[in-house]
C-alpha cells in the first residue's frame, strides 16, 4: 500500500485512536518511546488527544545502528527504573512490529535493566556479601523484579500475515504471554521515513577509522515534508492543521541523559 496515500493514512490514524485508548487503559507510570520510530507516534497521539500526557513520555536510543545499543537499551531503562519506578511500577512502550526483532531486544535490555536494579538493591538491604540461594533472599528480589511490569503496544504491520510471514519467535512467545498488545496496521506510514526523524546520531571513527553511531543527538531539524504530514493528520480529524507541531523536542535532544556516560563516546 502506498504510505502517502490518504485513505491509507486515515487508517493508520483510526488505529492510533486503538492507540491512544490502551494508553489510557493501561495507565503506565512511564510511555517508553524507542527512537527513531515511535518518535511520529507521539506526535500523531499528541494530535488525536488534546490532553495527552507528555509528562510521562521518555524517549530511548534503540536503533540497531547505535553503537552497543543493547548496552545503551540496558543503561537507560536502568535510570528511567530509578526514576519512575523505584519500588514498583509500570512501564509501557510503543514500538513498530515488521519481524518482531525491534521489539524483542528492546523487552530483553529492559528485563535485564529490571533484574540489575533488583539485585543492586537486594544488596543494599541484605549486604554487599548477600547469598541468592537463600529462599528470603531470593522471594525479596523476585518481588521486586514483580513489581516493576512492562508491556509493549505493537505496531504490526499486516502485510507480512497477508504474505504468511512468521515472526520472531520471541515476539509469538510475549505475544501470548500479554507482553506484546498488538495493534494492526495495513502500513506502518511512518516507517524507514528518514525525513520525519528530526534528530541524527553524533558519527565517530573507531580505531579502525570506521564510523559508528554513537547514542547522542548531534543534529536536530524538522523538515517541512514530516510538518506537512502532521497537518495532514490534524486535518483527516478535521482539527486546526495550523495548530499541530512537533512534542517533546528537548526530550528527544537530551534523551542522551538516560545512558551511562561511558556509553556516549567510544
């Protein structure tokens, strides 16, 4: 189907407002949006609901090209557990759905970050020496992990079911768990849109001179074909197109925060 296409656009916005309900349904503590994907998302949520609640919206590095971006995953979700969810919460997340891999490594760095800060903070009550094989030792951690949920909205690009494509297996696996909510789309329009991602990845040279992408927003610049798109979409829901702008600018410019600074530099 053709992204620029209106009625395929209308359809992607009607599922957005599918979208936006389950956000409110779920009522997490913190949205996680990985870049650069969902950072459209947002935007069109922020269209659909006058009152969205941007306060709650972090925005991490999570694209395959990112340098040790399983590291970086790890180390932010790790600072946004400390800062939302220090004895328990919710966290949810909103993410494209092409092979399930995205969202998948995604979920594995936030459950590794969610057993880090469960044994750090086990330590600090039982003692840097603590033994994890005792059972209150052991039950004082689990709840703790417990206590910190994540699931992910799935944006799932249906074309692959109407080609018979299969998943990532781990993506089938959380589906049926109740990790995965999926959300069909006929297209992703937003996906592989380099012109709607505003922020670009500082380049370094290792010591082989080859460039890498490391988790820090160097080049910020809204182009006017992704400004076009978001009037689009508040005209479709025949809202004020000369009212909608981009959310979360600084946000997304000092998402770099949320990695370990050994992490932001080779």
């Amino acid at each position: 189907m053709d992204p620029k296409n209106e009625k395929t656009i209308e359809s992607f916005i009607r599922s957005f407002e599918k979208v936006n309900d389950l956000i409110r349904e779920e009522k997490p503590d913190c949205l996680v949006a990985p870049m650069f994907g969902a950072v459209p998302f947002i935007d069109i949520l922020n269209i659909i609901d006058d009152e969205f609640p941007n306060d709650f919206v972090e925005y991490v590095p999570a694209s395959n090209k990112v340098y040790k971006v399983r590291d970086v995953l790890r180390g932010a979700f790790l600072n946004l557990i400390k800062a939302y969810a220090p004895n328990g919460g919710s966290f949810l997340s909103i993410d494209e759905v092409v092979s399930g891999n995205s969202l998948t490594r995604v979920y594995k760095q936030f459950n590794a970050a969610r057993m880090d800060y469960a044994n750090k903070k086990t330590k600090e009550i039982f003692g840097n020496e603590t033994d994890f094989t005792k059972e209150n030792v052991r039950k004082f951690r689990d709840e703790l992990v417990d206590s910190i949920s994540y699931k992910s909205i799935g944006i799932v690009d249906s074309k692959l079911e109407r080609l018979n494509k299969v998943k990532h297996e781990t993506y089938l696996d959380l589906l049926k768990e109740g990790v995965v909510l999926p959300v069909k789309v006929y297209c992703i329009v937003t996906m592989d849109r380099m012109d709607f991602f505003p922020a670009k990845y500082k380049i370094a040279y290792n010591d082989q001179d080859q460039a890498v992408f490391l988790p820090v927003v160097s080049d910020f610049q809204i182009s006017p074909v992704y400004v076009d798109f978001l009037a689009q979409v508040a005209g479709i829901l025949g809202k004020d197109p000369q009212s909608v702008t981009m959310r979360n600018m600084v946000k997304i410019r000092n998402s770099y925060h949320l990695v370990p600074e050994d992490l932001r530099k080779l």
